[in-house]
C-alpha cells in the first residue's frame, strides 16, 4: 500500500498562516492523496491502533493534552470521522463534546465560557463535534449578533487557542470541505434509509438554501484563525474513507510530535516486598 507520509497530508490539507486563503481554491475531492478508497481504509486502521497506542501514553504522561475541533456542514462527516478515526482508543482517556444551540445559561456568559469549560484536562484527548466557530460562522450567516461583535471574535478565538496551546493543550482544526451536491445527496439518504431517519432534520435545508453565506463565513474564518499555533487543515470530504484516513494521519503526526514516552514512577521491584 502506498501511504502518504504524515507531512504529505499536512503540507496538502493546510490553511498556511498569513498566505492568502480562498476556499473555493480547495476541493471537496483529493484521490491524490489516497489512489482507492481501499488503501485509504487500511491506513486509517494502522493510524486508528497507533493513536490508540499514543493515547494510552498520553494518559500515563499527564502533563500535554490534544483538542481536535471539527466543523463543516450538514452531512460533512463530523461524527463519522469521530468513530472511525477513534475506534481503538479508549473512552477512558476521551472526553467528546457535541455544541448545539446555546442555553440561556451560556447565553448569559461570554461565548468561549462553555467552550473553555469542555477543554480537555492534561492527559486526555479531547473532541469537540462542532465548537467556538459556531459563533463566527452561524451566528454571521443568520445575523443573530452585531457585526463588530463578531468581528471581535476572531481575535478572541485566536488568543483563546495561544492560550490552551501555551498551557499544554494542542489544537487541531479541521474543516470538512463537502460538496454542495454531495450534500444534496446525504441528506436525501437520510430519509431514503431506515437507520438514518433519525439523523433528518428539515432546517437542515434552511442552512443549505443559505450555502454561500456559509461558504464565505467559513472563509473568513479560516483566513483570520488559521494561525502558527492552531492552523485549520481543510479536509476533501466528499470520500468518506479518504476523509476519515486523512484526518487520523494528521492526529497520529500531532500526538508523535509530542514524543511521548512511559513515565519513570521512580520506583523499582527491589524497592518493595512482594512475597
């Protein structure tokens, strides 16, 4: 198999800081990266127990922690790319959140407050299925603040994340990039197969009568967040199986960049009766 090298798919999928970023200019398909969606399963599987391996590491270090954020829209793979690419891992060391519409008791507090709260603690990987953005990219298109309120935002987000990365916490942002007919397609499988019923929702189709609006959000808001510390990576997802391998091998290179080893407990079997 043909595996890509971890620095192939960064260098491939980044939004480089301070270079001029057009969304359109990224696709929603990328076979070059994985030739079949065969290969692209095999090295999704090998990345999936290397994470489980790192993570258990992770855990025992307790002194660094990873954030993985995803965002993208209706049917773009959120929760897919949380179980496959976490398969092995244990939930022990986990902790998953999924934003929905604020509460009005995080309504009464600053919109990072329930954010900053679901960071994960030193030793644990921590996944957000939807996050901060959400508060640059759907409270923008549906006009629910004040522009210069938003606008504040990005700044914000930017020393929020310098923040968690300078206390240990690495963040890594992903935007699943879906096709607008893709999209189309997804949702009408959720009414057309049994398992998925649950997953329709018909304001679904209100956020994709409003797609460029979305488009151009998420534009900006990777121009003004994609930062040295905490870039996005745009991920091609209209391939389920590429979307799912590219993702793990860019958590696999993060967690390896930790070098994480066993820690010495400073003790050893000498040092105790066992009998």
């Amino acid at each position: 198999m043909t595996q890509p090298s971890i620095d192939t798919v960064r260098n491939a999928l980044i939004a480089t800081p301070g270079q001029r970023f057009m969304l359109a200019d990224r696709p929603t398909r990328h076979p070059d990266l994985f030739e079949d969606k065969k290969e692209a399963r095999t090295s999704l599987e090998e990345d999936a127990a290397a994470i489980d391996e790192l993570q258990d590491k992770l855990y025992a270090d307790r002194t660094r922690a990873l954030l993985v954020i995803l965002q993208g829209m209706d049917c773009a793979g959120k929760s897919g790319t949380i179980r496959s690419v976490f398969a092995r891992t244990s939930p022990l060391g986990m902790q998953v959140t999924a934003f929905k519409a604020p509460t009005a008791q995080e309504l009464a507090r600053d919109f990072l407050w329930r954010v900053h709260a679901a960071a994960p603690p030193r030793g644990f990987i921590g996944i957000h299925d939807r996050s901060h953005y959400e508060d640059v990219l759907v409270v923008k298109v549906r006009d629910t603040a004040p522009a210069d309120v938003i606008g504040a935002r990005y700044e914000q987000i930017n020393a929020f994340e310098k923040l968690l990365e300078d206390t240990g916490t690495k963040v890594l942002k992903f935007m699943l990039n879906l096709g607008h007919e893709k999209q189309g397609e997804r949702l009408r499988e959720r009414l057309e197969e049994p398992h998925k019923h649950w997953k329709f929702n018909p304001a679904d189709l209100e956020d994709r009568a409003r797609w460029d609006d979305f488009m151009a959000a998420y534009e900006t808001a990777v121009r003004r967040c994609s930062t040295t510390h905490a870039p996005w990576y745009i991920v091609p997802s209209d391939s389920r199986s590429r979307r799912k391998a590219m993702v793990a091998r860019i958590v696999r290179g993060a967690l390896e960049d930790m070098q994480l080893d066993w820690p010495d407990p400073g003790h050893r079997p000498g040092d105790f009766d066992f009998d």
